[in-house]
C-alpha cells in the first residue's frame, strides 16, 4: 500500500537523496516532494512492521514525521542529524551516486 507521510527538515535535493538513499533498500518506492512544506515522504509499505522502520530510519537521519512529538531535546538532536544528512545527500548528489 502507497502511503504518504508529512515530513520535517526536509529542505532540499541532498536531504531528499539522503532520504531515498536510506530507505531504497527496504522499500520498492521510495518519493520525495519537495514542492511542498511541510515536504511529503511516499513508500510503499506491506505490513505495520514496514511502517515503523520508515520512522525509525527518518528519525535517525534527522527527519521526524510531523505529528511525531519529541521533546525540545530529540527536536533540536533530529534537526542537527537533518543537516549532516543534508550534507552526505549533496555529498553523493554531486558525486552522481
């Protein structure tokens, strides 16, 4: 099932490609739109267990849902892992990667 998820610190084609880059290897389809705030992640999901591991992977890039409440410490964590996966995702954009 196709399922679409509001998504925070998402600001631009290296965050996207860090995102995609992520979670291609346990989902078939893997989009990022960035002509939208707040940016919208869509997977194809199979069961519950496909939907948590979404989560847990945005989240350890830096990138929680945003309905996903973190206390003031996990939110300024997430949006300081966002950056550095921001940097990685240009890093290999450039590369062509």
């Amino acid at each position: 099932m196709r399922k679409s998820y509001l998504v925070e610190n998402i600001r631009c084609e290296g965050c996207a490609n860090s995102i995609k880059k992520s979670l291609a290897p346990y989902f078939d389809f893997v989009e990022v739109d960035l002509t939208k705030m707040p940016r919208i992640v869509t997977v194809d999901l199979k069961n519950n267990e496909d939907e948590e591991k979404f989560k847990e992977i945005l989240i350890s890039l830096g990138y929680p849902l945003v309905d996903q409440e973190l206390s003031t410490a996990a939110a300024l964590g997430a949006k300081a892992k966002s950056f550095v996966s921001c940097a990685v995702g240009k890093f290999t954009l450039d590369k062509g990667e």
